[in-house]
C-alpha cells in the first residue's frame, strides 16, 4: 500500500448477512472510522470472480455477445463473459487464481461463442467495484480464435453471437453503446497494451 494508507483505513465493528446464497452474499456492516466516529449501516455484496474474453480474428473482427441485463433492463453489445467456480480461499492475483481465471475465460468463449483460441494474454486483474463489492474481474486477449462447437448455454442465458471490427467497437464505445464499464477498460487497455 501506498504512504499513509494506515491512517485512512476502517474498521470492521459487525456485520450481518441480509441474503446468503449460491448468487450473491449482501451483507449490512458497521465500520469505526480511523477517527472513532461509526457508520453505518453500509451495504457490500460478494459474487463470483469472472473473466472477460476479448476475443478477435487474424482479419481483425471481435466476438461480441448481445444479452439483456437486469440491472439496466435493456439488451447490450459486450465481450464474453462468465463466473469463476467458487474459489474460497485462493487468494485474487495468486498463480492458483490466475490458473483458475483463464481456465474459466476458456471455457466460458467455447460455451458463450463456440470458439476457441490458442493465443491468450492476459490484460488485468481489477476489482470489479471496489466501492461496494469485493470481487474482481480477470481480463484476457484470445486471439486467432476459431469456431470449433456450438452455443452450449447456462440455462440462465439467452445469447446472440456477433462478430464486429475495431472501428465498430470504437464507435459503440464513443456512443454509450457497449455498456459494460469493465468490458470498456478491458477493450482499452488492451488496444494501449497491443495483446
């Protein structure tokens, strides 16, 4: 941590879970401040750790995948995406969960697209949204990918596949029409980095 993170830290005085399943964990907390004051309540959440795959072709074309999202309620553009199984105890950033993570992006661009690759890099490990959730988002490059299956969807998922060039993307982007903050970061870091 950086100079004079220590003075700025909160203090966990209690928590309670509101919601505890397989989806999500919704807990109500009580922090001191490194002043004494309390606060509360605050709301956090832990989901699953994911990965995005953004995936391209030797003619420079993105797999896209267009879904609605609940939380928006409207159907968007965004690379393929999915959950990590449960890694309790893996510590986010270690090799075992970087292991873990392309393991998922893997499986999840066959599932999701029905393509493969044998070209990844990875582009960033971040947290997903630091403010009120713990979990983190694992970014990957598949390049030279090729369709080898078909859609093999969660039963959860109703999916469309498409297929767009840089430009396109660029211009969904510039135009709040891929919506997806971290897809975003990804996308750009990843055209900074050139993986």
């Amino acid at each position: 941590m950086g100079k004079g993170s220590e003075d700025l830290k909160w203090k966990l005085v209690k928590s309670e879970h509101v919601i505890q399943d397989e989806w999500i964990d919704f807990r109500k907390s009580t922090y001191r401040y490194p002043d004494g004051r309390i606060f509360e309540p605050f709301y956090t959440y832990s989901r699953r750790n994911y990965a995005v795959i953004i995936a391209s072709d030797e003619e420079g074309n993105y797999l896209c995948v267009r879904q609605f999202r609940q939380g928006i309620r409207q159907v968007t553009t965004e690379f393929p995406a999915g959950g990590i199984e449960q890694d309790d105890g893996i510590k986010s950033g270690s090799a075992e969960s970087e292991k873990k993570a392309l393991a998922a992006a893997k499986r999840e661009l066959l599932e999701e697209t029905g393509y493969v690759s044998d070209d990844w890099k990875h582009v960033i490990t971040i947290p997903s949204d630091a403010t009120v959730s713990e979990n983190y988002a694992h970014i990957y490059t598949a390049k030279k990918r090729r369709r080898v299956d078909a859609q093999h969807l969660d039963e959860t998922e109703v999916i469309r596949v498409y297929r767009y060039s840089e430009e396109e993307i660029e211009e969904m982007i510039a135009n709040g029409k891929f919506q997806q903050a971290v897809h975003v970061m990804g996308w750009l870091l990843a055209q900074r980095q050139k993986v």
